[in-house]
C-alpha cells in the first residue's frame, strides 16, 4: 500500500507527520497552508496516485480543516480514482471551523478537544509510535492552550523550534526540508525526560540545529547551511538549470541567504554564469561572477537592476505558485519572452 499525507505548516501539522513516518517511512509527505496551496497540494498527490502501479493507497489529510468547495473536489477526484484503484480517504481534524464539511463526509473526522496530532496518534498508535507520547502530550497542551497542563512550556519551546526551521525551503527542498523538522522533533524528545527540560532545550537550539547540518566538521551555523545547500543543488543542477541569452543559470525558490549561497555555488561551478532566487512574492534576486551583467537582465526581465555581480527586482506578472517545477516553467517562458 502506497501512503501519502498532506498536513498543515506548523508544529501540529508536522508532528503528525513525524507520527506516520514511523509507520510508512516510504510514505510521501507534503504540506500547505490554507488557501490556494490545498488544493495544489491535493492534486500533486492525486498526480502521483494516477502514477502508481500500485493497486492501493492511503491518502491523509491532518490538521487542514477544508471548506466544502475543497472538500467536494478531493472527493469529486477519489470517487473518479476508485473506480480503477482502492484509495482510502481520511481527514483527522481538530478546528471547529470544519464542523459544515465534516457533517456531509464519512471520511472527515473531526475532534475540537485534541490537537490534531493528539488525533493522529490515538487513530494510529501502536509499539512503533508508543514512544513518542510524551513528545505528543507536549505538542497537544500548547496547541490547544493548556497552559496548566505539564508539557505546556515545552510545547511553546518546540513551537518556536519549527516555526524557525527555514534553513532548507520546502518549496525546492521539500524532502530535505521535512527531515530537518523530523530531526529537530526527535532531538527534542531526550529533553522530556530531565528537569526543566524546556529551559535546556532552549538554551541548545543551535546545537540542535547544528547537529543535522554536521557531517565532518563543526563550523559556524551559516556555513553548515551553505555547505548542505550546495550538496542540495549538487544533486539537483540539472533539472534547475535556466538559460538567458545564452547564459547558463540555476533557478531556486525561496531559499534563504541567497547571496551567500549564490556566490558559493558559482564560485564551485564556474559553467554557470548566473543564479536566480524567487521567493513566493515574486521578487527575485540574481548573482554573477563576473560572467555576466546580472543588472542588465534584472532590467530586462522586470525593470530591476543592481550591480553588474548582484541586482534584483519584483516580477509583475508574478503570481503565486507553491510547487517548484511550475515556478520553473513560468520563469523560463518569461526569460524566453524577455531576450
């Protein structure tokens, strides 16, 4: 069986991810936030269903209460699947919000009392997650405000912990980017289990950081990011190359610290000439190593401009896109229209 799980962008979200990786740790695992993203979201797994060779699936969506136009379309799209497949839809929720929709679906539940997570992990619990329900208990007091209960500050801590994770993009990195969360979720859990935990945990958030960005040597938090993201784009050059008036470039979006990561990756790669970020604005920032007039094309693509190494601009015909390879189409027509 083929698992797959949609869930929000917070804490909550990701931790009832961290509950079913143990469970289906070949799953694939994606999230959103509310808006136009669920539905983009919605149809990237149903894409990789119709894919499948595979003969069943389990499709769960956690922490996202749908509105009913939202709901009637997956369910519109599994019906239409399920006459060719076996594909089990399940929604687990907790906002009050999804009491309309959860009413006409047998597949939404809905439970207002626990943090999604908490529902997650009483549907699935078994030995392999048994482990984790200090950790949940944790996550559950500061999601739903249960500010007298113990795990409480814990919870705010581990809040904040996720919150801040943006060193690996989801929208590049989306893989990478869910395993640094894993990390962090399961680096935190020895601290449960000492007194003041929460003060500790604290006080070690850069080391915890560190700790999934090391593989040889220690350095400084900044150039362990730098380093992983260029063994990222390492891997991936090829399918995120771009090209401007013959200039060779790589395309990455929303990544942060671009300028550092820019001027690494070409200085590690001297066939390319330019690098490109777009974060999920619309505005983009470009760099050179002395290969090409990067003002020039920030003008010509968007009326920007800059520095001959460095420049920047806002795309106005930008709009939003939440999935990397539709981002990468979109830029790569403009950059043809604009030479």
């Amino acid at each position: 069986m083929k698992f797959y799980h949609l869930s929000h962008t917070d804490l909550d979200g990701y931790t009832c991810q961290f509950i079913t990786s143990h469970l289906y740790p070949d799953g694939y695992f994606i999230n959103a936030n509310y808006g136009e993203e669920v539905e983009v979201r919605i149809d990237e797994i149903i894409e990789k269903i119709e894919d499948s060779t595979a003969k069943e699936h389990l499709f769960l969506i956690s922490d996202l209460n749908l509105s009913p136009q939202e709901a009637a379309y997956v369910d519109k799209r599994i019906k239409r699947l399920n006459e060719e497949k076996s594909i089990k839809l399940l929604l687990l929720d907790h906002h009050a919000s999804g009491l309309e929709t959860a009413q006409i679906y047998p597949w939404y539940h809905l439970d207002v009392l626990r943090s999604a997570s908490k529902i997650v992990y009483d549907h699935f619990k078994n030995e392999k997650v048994e482990h984790l329900e200090p950790l949940i208990s944790a996550v559950n007091a500061v999601d739903i405000w249960l500010q007298d209960v113990e795990g409480f500050e814990f919870g705010k801590v581990l809040m904040r912990l996720i919150d801040e994770a943006k060193e690996i993009n989801r929208y590049t990195f989306n893989s990478d980017n869910l395993a640094y969360k894993f990390h962090m979720l399961k680096a935190a859990m020895p601290y449960l289990k000492i007194d003041n935990g929460h003060i500790a945990l604290d006080d070690d958030v850069c080391k915890i950081k560190k700790s999934f960005f090391i593989h040889e040597h220690n350095d400084t938090l900044d150039n362990l990011i730098t380093k992983h993201l260029l063994d990222l784009l390492r891997t991936h050059k090829e399918e995120m190359t771009i090209y401007f008036q013959g200039n060779k470039g790589i395309l990455t979006f929303g990544v942060q610290n671009s300028s550092i990561v820019g001027n690494a990756f070409l200085k590690e790669f001297p066939d390319y000439h330019f690098f490109m970020n777009v974060n999920p604005r619309g505005t983009f920032s470009l760099r050179a190593d002395n290969k090409m007039d990067v003002s020039q094309m920030a003008s010509l693509i968007a009326g920007g401009g800059g520095h001959p190494n460095a420049s920047g601009g806002k795309i106005k015909e930008f709009k939003e896109f939440f999935r990397y390879e539709q981002l990468k189409s979109f830029i790569e027509e403009l950059l043809k229209e604009k030479e």
